[in-house]
C-alpha cells in the first residue's frame, strides 16, 4: 500500500487528520492548490461559470489516482463536504432571476452538487452512496457510518470551498478512506 | 422477469443490532398544515397543482406548481414543524435538548443574493443551527444534508444507521423545500416542467415534473429509548439502503442499477422477502427518462414481486419538493401503511410497456400492508430506499 502523498498545503493535511481523529484510515489524499502550478482550475467539460464542480472532479480525480488498485468488486461511496455550497453558480442565476435575462440552462444541472459526484462516480466507477454535507466531521461522520453500516468499503470525501470575497482563492481537499478493520461488507447481490 | 433477488439471512449483518423506531412526525405541503391534511388531499386523489402567485412566473414557460397559501418563510415553516414532530413524539423539553437535527435544504435562502462580504456567514449549517435553537433541540451534533432529491431520505437512513449501530439514541430528520423563484426558473430553463401541468408518473404521455411544497420531520429513535419514554412507535424503520449509479451526472442509469441495489440493501437489512412489501412509494418523477429506468430497477430488485406490489408515486400530487422530498415522501409512505390506505398515481394516461407496474390507479386503494417502501432518486445517480415496518 502506497503511503499517503504528504502535502504542502494545510487543506489535505487538516482533513487527514481529522480523518485519522475519526477513526478512519486514509489511503490517499490530494489537495488544491498543491503546487504553485495550481493557479488556475481546469474547466470540467459541461459545467460553466463556476470552479465548484471542476474543484471536486480535480481533487476528487488525483486522490482515487494516488490509492492502491481496487479489487473488482470494491465499493466506493463519495462525500462531498461543502461550507457554503456553489455559491458562484447560485448567485448567478438569482443575477438573471432579479434581471429577468435568461437562466443558462446548464446552470440547471450544476445548481446541485450530485451533478459533479455524478461525473467522479461515472468517471471513477464509484458505485457506493453520493451525498453532500456541510462541515468536515459531518461528512467524516457519514463516511464512518457508511463503512460501518456495510454500505461501501471505501469512502472519497472531498471537501471544496469556492473564493466568496476579494483576496479569496478556491480551496478543496480529497481523502480516500477506509475503516480500521478493512472491508465491512458482506456479498451483495450484484445487479 | 427475473427471480427475485437473495435476501440475506441475517439482516443483522448489514444494520447494526439495535431496533429503531418513528415516534412522531409533522408535515406542511400543498395540502395544508399537517399530516391529516396531507392525509386528505392525498386520499382525495385531486393533484394540488395550481398558477404560481408567489412570484413572477411570466418568464417561465410552465407557470404551475404545488403551493400552499401565500409566501412562508423556511426558517419559520422548519421551525414550527420540528417543534410540531417533537410534540407528536411526546418530547419532553429536556429530551429535546439532548438531540440533534438532521436537517435537509438546498442552501441558506439568503445566500444567493446577499452582499459578498456576508454570504460566509449565511451557509446551511447557520441556518440549521437556527431552526435547531428555535425548535429547543440540541446544539451540538447539528448536520446538513444538500445532496438533491435524495438529501432527506439519505438523512433518513444516516440517522437510522446510527442508532441501529449505538451511535445515537434519538435523532430528528428534517427537510424543508418551499417553491420559490430560483429552482423554478432553473427547472424551467432545464425543460423538466410538464407544460400540460400535471405530473403523470409511469404513464403514457408524461411531460415532465412539477415543483411543490414540502416541509416535514419525523423523530427517528432507538426502541429501547422510546420504551424509556413510555412512546407507543408510529412505524418501525425496519431497512434502508443507498447506492449509486456510476453511470451520468443527470442521467439515472437506464437499468436502475444504483436504485436496485438501494433497494436490496433495504430488503437485507430488513430480512424480509420482496412479496412481503404491501406497498412502494415510488420516486417517480414523471420524466421520460426516470421512470422506465425505475421500473426496471423495481423488476431487478423485487423479481416477480414488481408485478404485485402495489405502487405509487405521490409526486402526481404534492408535487416535487427536492431536498424535502425524502421526508415528505416518507411521511405519506407511514400515512399510507398505517391508515391502511394507499394513495393514488395520479395523472395516468395509458400503459407504458416500460413502466408496466401494479399502479394504484383511479382511486386510493385499501389495504393495510405490514411493509412498505419509499424510494427516492437524485442527480448524480443517487438512490435511496426506506423501508418501514408496521406495528
């Protein structure tokens, strides 16, 4: 098993830590920015205006790279933990809504945060629960509690925070994780 | 058809040991103040769609929804309904205040148009802590769920999980959706309202989804805790489940596999057999796309038992009520079984050869089934079944 990769930045490092204080065992985690090369979010194709989604799909993509090869039959849940949710897209549209112009109807799509776990679970295969949850032990208590109930072997919990005021930047942090005992689920009936 | 799947066992496996229990519960919709008047409307079978009055709908190309009278405040409607489910339980001020609140919406209502500089301190979790101070219950352990369609009924389940595995003995599940400018607009642009304003579920000519209003609670509580209490339980939460599809970030997966398997996990961790259930509150929004791919989650989940069980979707009446929609959904599914009435799946057309079910039709049906189902689905492939068990 690959350690997890250490980070430079505090955002993954507080979440790995909480998650260790949560009793769960992390096996990857990501963060962004990690780098000083992480200036500028890559667009997520079918999402617009907003970093929220192209946040969680990058940092959710890096962690599940760095963990070790699942078996076949692994199931992952995704928990993504938000303080504020999109902001940048629910201003917009009430901009229109007060405006009377047009909603763009791909805001349509992104105004909730399933859209982009939908996208991480197609691209990644993550066949557990999706949720979305606001503060940091909430969404470490639902990954526990998932594991624990047999629900999923693994959990991804991505935390993003999108820039609200001047001198803000985007911020989101991604753990793989697991319980202590390892897999918790017993046969399911595939369908 | 297919057989119907293995059901484990020893649901005990899969669901922590612990008993868990519904000990109240408070509903605002369309219909009214209350689960009698939600209990009414349903039963009369006339949808409660009407023209939106509380804001300007000009714009919009549908320009209907399922709306109670006038402009509530969410906070306010939360707040008393809490407080409302808390009474239904019997609470005492003291018990109260030792449990916390599970609470689902889509955001703080004021995010969206406040001034930069004050949107950080208008998050849900400030919202929740709000409704939670205002309805007496706990400070601590507070959780917001913003997870779509699905936040209530995940909310639900979560909460179940924890008392089941001793985590929790007593948690108050919430959600509140009331129709308002934003997500209409939104739904609107998305081409997801039906334009002949009604919602016609599992049926031939269905044109879409229609928003409605939805605030409802439930108590969910470990037996021993209610026993403690000398509560008689309404319903026991006798399975869940939640999975997903792996499939589209708006799409269901065109075979139910997400949905499916949520409602397996619902039947394991019950123990019970798919011809046990006497009914399913089906998440049904109306859409072409969701519907066939529920029906053929049910066929894959329930076998031969998708034939016989009888179904409905109640959204053909109260309307969609997003993140609220698990717990409204769930409070008509108890009504339902433990009034031995079951509501109708208004607005049908014809049979859909892909959304061929045991639909309740023409007029609520009696019946008094010991099992019954609420299923729930959400962008993202997200899927949820609550199971509850009849006293």
């Amino acid at each position: 098993m690959r350690p997890p990769v250490p980070q430079a930045y505090p955002g993954p490092d507080a979440l790995t830590a909480a998650a260790v204080a949560a009793g769960l065992v992390v096996r990857a985690c990501a963060g962004w920015p990690e780098t000083p090369a992480d200036d500028r979010v890559p667009p997520l194709a079918g999402f617009i205006e907003s970093t929220f989604s192209p946040l969680v799909a990058q940092v959710a993509g890096r962690a599940l790279s760095r963990r070790d090869e699942p078996p076949r039959d692994q199931v992952t849940a995704l928990v993504i933990v938000t303080a504020l949710g999109d902001v940048t897209s629910a201003t917009r549209v009430a901009a229109a809504v007060d405006a009377g112009t047009r909603v763009p109807p791909l805001l349509f799509f992104q105004s909730v945060p399933n859209s982009v776990a939908g996208y991480v679970a197609a691209r990644w295969h993550l066949t557990g629960p999706v949720a979305c949850v606001t503060g940091t032990a909430a969404g470490l208590a639902v990954a526990a509690i998932q594991i624990q109930d047999a629900e999923a072997d693994e959990v991804l919990v991505v935390r993003v925070d999108v820039a609200v005021t001047d001198g803000d930047r985007d911020r989101a942090a991604a753990v793989v994780v697991t319980g202590p005992t390892g897999r918790n689920r017993p046969g399911t009936a595939e369908s | 058809m297919t057989e119907g799947p293995t059901v484990a066992a020893t649901p005990v496996a899969r669901r922590g040991a612990g008993t868990v229990v519904v000990t109240g519960a408070a509903v605002r919709s369309a219909y009214g103040r209350g689960t009698q008047a939600l209990l009414s409307g349903l039963l009369s079978g006339r949808p409660a769609f009407s023209p939106v009055r509380r804001f300007d709908v000009g714009p919009r190309r549908v320009r209907v929804a399922a709306t109670c009278d006038g402009d509530p405040d969410l906070r306010t409607e939360l707040t008393g309904t809490v407080g409302e489910a808390c009474d239904d339980a019997g609470l005492a001020a003291a018990d109260r205040s030792r449990t916390p609140l599970f609470l689902a919406i889509h955001a703080h209502p004021a995010i969206a148009r406040a001034d930069p500089a004050d949107k950080p301190q208008l998050g849900p979790a400030a919202f929740a802590a709000a409704v939670a101070a205002g309805s007496g219950l706990a400070t601590h352990g507070i959780r917001c769920y913003l997870s779509a369609c699905v936040a209530a009924s995940t909310a639900i389940a979560d909460a179940a999980a924890a008392i089941a595995h001793g985590r929790a003995d007593r948690i108050v599940v919430a959600g509140g959706y009331l129709v308002e400018s934003d997500q209409f607009a939104l739904f609107d642009a998305g081409r997801v309202l039906a334009d002949d304003a009604q919602v016609r579920p599992f049926s031939t000519g269905r044109r879409g989804l229609l928003l409605g209003d939805g605030v409802g609670a439930v108590v969910v509580e470990s037996h021993e805790a209610a026993r403690a209490r000398r509560v008689r339980p309404v319903v026991r939460l006798a399975g869940w489940g939640r999975a997903g599809d792996a499939y589209h970030p708006c799409q269901p997966h065109p075979q139910g596999h997400g949905m499916a398997r949520a409602v397996t996990a619902a039947l394991q961790r019950a123990g019970i057999a798919a011809q046990d259930l006497g009914y399913l509150n089906a998440h049904g929004s109306g859409t072409a796309q969701s519907d066939p791919a529920e029906t053929n989650a049910l066929r894959l989940a329930l076998g031969d038992a998708a034939g016989t069980v009888p179904v409905s979707s109640t959204k053909s009446l109260h309307g969609q009520a997003l993140e609220a929609s698990g717990v409204l959904e769930f409070i008509v599914t108890m009504l339902a079984a433990s009034k031995g009435s079951l509501p109708v799946n208004a607005g049908f057309l014809g049979t859909d050869e892909n959304c061929r079910l045991n639909l309740v039709l023409g007029e609520a049906r009696a019946a008094t089934p010991r099992y019954a189902m609420s299923v729930n689905a959400a962008f993202g492939g997200a899927n949820t079944a609550l199971l509850i068990g009849v006293p």
